[in-house]
C-alpha cells in the first residue's frame, strides 16, 4: 500500500518536529517547512522544504517541489505560528497584525494552496494546529487567543465546504507542552511605569513556568496519527493536561462571571 505523504508547516523545532518524526517512525512520507532551511544544515530528521506561510509564491513553489517528487499529498498539519503575549492595551498594532498574518492567514494560505490538489484526488486530510487558548480570552494572551479562536471557527466552516470532495478538515488545539515557543514568542515589553507591568509581569512567569513544566510533545504527535487513522474525524480535538482540559468543560457549564472568577484567581489578579 503506497504510503502517505503529510506536510507540515513549521516542522523544523518544537510540536511541528516531534509530529514529524513521529509520523515519519510509523512509515509516513514526511516534508516539513521553515523559512530558512539554510539555517538548519544539519536537519535529518526528515524532508525540509523552504516555505514562508505570509507568503503565498513560497507556498506555490515548496507544494510544486512536493508534488513533483510525490504526486500527491495526503495530509496537511497547518503548526506554523508565533506566540504572543501582552497587555492589549500596549501592544504594538504592527504585532498584533503579525500574529493575525502568520497564524490565521498563513493557515488559510496554505489551505487555498492544497485543496486544488485535494479536491482532484478526491481524497485528502487537513488539521490545523490551534491551542486550548482559543477557546477563552486569556489575560495578556488575548490576541493569541483570539487568533486561534479565528482558526477554529474556519475549520467549521471548511470542513462543511469540502466535505463533497473527500477532503476532512479538523483543528487539534493543544494545551501547554514541553518546547521552545517561549523563545520565539512576541512579548510586549514590561514597562515599569505601566499601570500593568505588575501583573503583566506576574503573568509572563506563570505562562513561562506551565511550559517549563509541561508534557512531552510527542503526546501531540499521537494524537494527529489517530486523528489520521480516524474514519470520520471530529471537528475539534483537544489535548493536553487534565485540567487545561477540563477547564474547557468549566467553560461551558459554568456561568461567564464564575469562569471569569477562576481565571482571575489562577492568575493571582
């Protein structure tokens, strides 16, 4: 049986990678994407293709090279994106136009790219990475949250405009997990004068400290393979600690104000 050829945006570090190798163990074709694979020499984990998903002629190019050497593509992991954290107040608008661009248009951007491909195999799967954060408006994660909250709502929707071509769409959102996010997130600087800089400040060392602490991705990557596997996948999966898990559960049993309470008081704010 011809094995299953999976893109995946963002594939050189963190939950992009270790879904990579994972899948790339169970006998998966793997190509991942970085916008400079120059800057990864000595990447051998598996295929790396040069892509930036802001812009859409490194897109067309990277999916061309693809498809020239496989002739199809199965799966698409839409991981690609950048954190950001910051009072709303005081955050840059330029970045927050950033976030918007690489993790809800560079999503959307590849999804446009691949269906072409998708609709005429008559066959294909589409899983957008977003995060348990997009499920509630996090202090001084807002935007993030929001972003990604955008993300899930597009996986609704396409799912109901492709589902005539074989093509299943679902979004997985993750919780806290063991990688470098910290690294390349966008934080808004913590200005001492600002009427926020303590608790944003406080915040920071708390979203810091969950990720420090956090699970192994590779529970990630288990997961996408059985979504892979799945007959009919469901619109949304989630994972991650019990309870960032079940604090979706909360969220939807609890009225606004209570849920609103415990966050404040997780928060300390």
């Amino acid at each position: 049986m011809k094995r299953k050829v999976v893109l995946i945006t963002g594939g050189s570090s963190g939950i992009g990678k270790s879904i990579g190798i994972y899948l790339k163990s169970k006998g998966f074709v793997v190509y991942g994407t970085t916008r400079n694979k120059y800057n990864y020499p000595d990447f051998k984990a598996f295929s790396l293709l040069e892509l930036d998903v802001t812009r859409t002629e490194t897109i067309h190019k990277a999916i061309s090279i693809l498809l020239s050497k496989e002739e199809t593509l199965d799966v698409l992991i839409n991981n690609a994106g950048i954190g950001i954290t910051g009072a709303l107040e005081e955050t840059p608008h330029e970045e927050v136009l950033k976030a918007f661009d690489t993790n809800f248009n560079g999503p959307l951007h590849m999804v446009k790219a691949v269906l072409p491909q998708m609709r005429k195999q008559q066959s294909g799967l589409i899983i957008n990475i977003t995060s348990i954060a997009g499920y509630m408006g996090l202090p001084y994660r807002g935007i993030y949250s929001a972003v990604k909250g955008a993300l899930n709502i597009l996986t609704e929707t396409l799912r109901m405009e492709t589902k005539d071509f074989g093509v299943k769409v679902t979004s997985l959102a993750p919780g806290d997990f063991a990688t470098n996010i910290a690294a390349g997130r966008y934080h808004a600087p913590v200005v001492e004068a600002s009427a926020y800089a303590s608790a944003y400040e406080r915040t920071l060392q708390m979203i810091n400290d969950d990720v420090d602490r956090a699970q192994s991705p590779e529970l990630v990557a288990k997961t996408v393979l059985r979504i892979i596997h799945a007959k009919n996948p469901k619109v949304h999966y989630k994972v991650g600690a019990f309870m960032q898990r079940f604090s979706l559960l909360l969220k939807k049993i609890l009225p606004d104000k209570i849920y609103e309470k415990l966050l404040l008081n997780h928060y300390k704010l």
